[in-house]
C-alpha cells in the first residue's frame, strides 16, 4: 500500500492512524498487530456500498438533461393528425 494515499476500513470509515504490514503484504490498523487490528483498504478496492458511505453519491447515474421532443409545427401532420385514406 502506497504513503500518502488515504487508507479505509472494510465499512469505509477513513482510518488515519498508525499502520502495520502483514507477512502476506495486507495493510492492518495499529502500529503493531493485536486484537484489535483490522484490515485497511484503498478507495478502489472498497465494495460499492462502502465507497457510497465514504463519497455520497458515488455511483449514481449522471443527471443528463432530457432530450427535447421536437413539436410539429402549427398546421404540420403527424402521426396523430394525419387524414386516413379511403
């Protein structure tokens, strides 16, 4: 895990306080390993609820604007106003 880079835990509560490394490479909490340690993540591996408790409405569909429905000229025919032939 990189210096610098904010660290979570599995929930997504940013933890800043002291870190160790595990003999397998993970990041755990508290400057040495005890009962209380838990295992520390980067925002990219939280799970997708974690992530929208760390950034409110991460993952929600952008706002775009509706398209403009183009309405028929005065005097114009549509589909709705067309005369049917006989």
């Amino acid at each position: 895990m990189a210096k610098g880079v904010k660290h979570y835990k599995r929930d997504g509560t940013e933890y800043t306080g002291g870190t160790h490394k595990m003999p397998d490479g993970s990041l755990h909490s508290g400057k040495t390993h005890g009962k209380t340690s838990v295992p520390l993540f980067h925002f990219e591996d939280l799970s997708k609820t974690a992530k929208e408790k760390t950034m409110p409405g991460y993952g929600m569909k952008s706002m775009k604007p509706k398209k403009k429905v183009a309405l028929p000229k005065r005097g114009q025919r549509t589909a709705t106003n067309k005369k049917k032939k006989k």
